[in-house]
C-alpha cells in the first residue's frame, strides 16, 4: 500500500508559504513548482510574468543556483471564497507586500494560481 506524504502538501492555503521556504532552502526547485498549478504565472522576475509550472520551475532553479537563505514571513489574514484563497506576507526584507492566489484542487490540496513575490 503507497501512502502520501502530506508534511510536503500545502493542505490549507497558509501551508504554501511555509513549504516554499523549506524546498527552497533544501534547493529543490521540482518541489517548489510542484506548489503551483500547471497553467499558474508568477509576476518574476521583478518586471516580467513567468507562465505555466515548468517556466517556473526553470526560474525558481535559476534563483537557487545562488543559494539564497529564505525564512517563513509573518503572515496576514487569508481570505478564503469557496475553493480560491489570497494570501500575503509582510516582507521581512521591506520590499512591499507579497501576495498569491490558491485554489483548492479535487483532492484537497492548495496550489498558487497566481504569485507576485514583490511588489
């Protein structure tokens, strides 16, 4: 019998963030874009809109290459409308706000729709 590892599903919305920082930080940009739906966008880098998971994973891989330290920033209210979720963070670097829209999938799990790590 194959059991699923949910520690590394984002089983409510909030869960995203904290995932982001643990793959990032362990350098696994496959797991990172696991977080995201196949056709998601991603407002980065700063200026330009990356679109579709594999893009993604491709910018998310090239950011890695650096070996930046990320940390879980304190979160601000979710709001939740049926099977879509935003969520934010305030910035630890005081770069603005980061903002990102979920959706709920048919088994349960969250993925970003829509993501703009900076403003």
């Amino acid at each position: 019998m194959t059991t699923t590892d949910t520690t590394r599903e984002a089983r409510t919305p909030e869960d995203l963030a904290r995932l982001f920082v643990e793959f990032a930080n362990a350098g696994d940009a496959d797991a990172v874009a696991g977080l995201y739906e196949e056709g998601a966008v991603m407002a980065f880098p700063p200026g330009s809109l990356t679109v579709g998971r594999s893009a993604i994973r491709d910018v998310i891989a090239q950011m890695l290459t650096a070996a930046p330290t990320f940390t879980v920033e304190k979160a601000l209210p979710t709001v939740v409308s049926g099977d879509l979720a935003m969520t934010s963070t305030a910035p630890a670097d005081g770069t603005g706000g980061r903002t990102q829209v979920a959706r709920r999938q048919p088994d349960g799990r969250w993925l970003r729709v829509l993501d703009r790590p900076e403003l």
